[in-house]
C-alpha cells in the first residue's frame, strides 16, 4: 500500500522525487530516469545547460499528472501538447535571458 494518498499528493505545496517514488511504488532512480527520457508523463525534467560539468537535472511533479497517471487516466496526446507549449516558454525564456545578459554586458561596457 502506498505511503501516501491521492489527498496527501494534492496537499503537498511541492511533490518531490522520493514521495513520487513511494505513491507509484517505484524507485526514485526509476522515477527520475522515466520522468528524463519522457516515459513518465508526470512533470518535468529540465537538465542544467549552464553546469557543464556535472549532470544536474531539476524535476517537477504536477500533482494531477501523477494521480491521473497512477490511476490510468492520463491522456497522452493532452500531455504531448503541453510539453511541447512548455518546451515554446522554456526557449522562449532562454532567449530572453540571453538577450538581458547581452544588454547588461552592453551598459557595463558603456557605463566605464
């Protein structure tokens, strides 16, 4: 039986790897690995593209993703539009940030 239940998910303010884990009754390793290589719909995994010495990777759990999972109830081509919008946000911010630290660089360059 699972530690936690579908409320105990809901209520929690983040979801972490190791509660995942335990509501599925999986490994964490198996959790994150699934959650990196897109075979377990219930959040996200982003890599850290600016430490480029370690793998670094941060994890989100949507609460609703993981008990609609758990339960059978996901609907994957649902889930593959909202990824692909995130991935659009995600570049999107990227770029705007790359922009911002151009202009900072900039008006650092100005200002001496």
């Amino acid at each position: 039986m699972s530690k936690y239940s579908d409320d105990d998910i809901r209520e929690m303010n983040r979801v972490t790897i190791q509660a995942a884990a335990q509501y599925l009754g999986i490994s964490a390793a198996a959790v994150t690995m699934g959650m990196r290589n897109a075979l377990l719909p219930i959040g996200f995994a982003v890599k850290n593209e600016e430490n480029r010495y370690s793998d670094s990777w941060h994890y989100v759990i949507v609460p609703e993703r993981l008990i609609a999972y758990k339960h059978g109830r996901i609907n994957e081509i649902q889930v593959k539009n909202i990824e692909d919008s995130l991935t659009t946000i995600v570049k999107s911010f990227e770029e705007m940030k790359h922009d911002l630290l151009f202009l900072l660089k900039e008006n650092e360059g100005s200002e001496g």
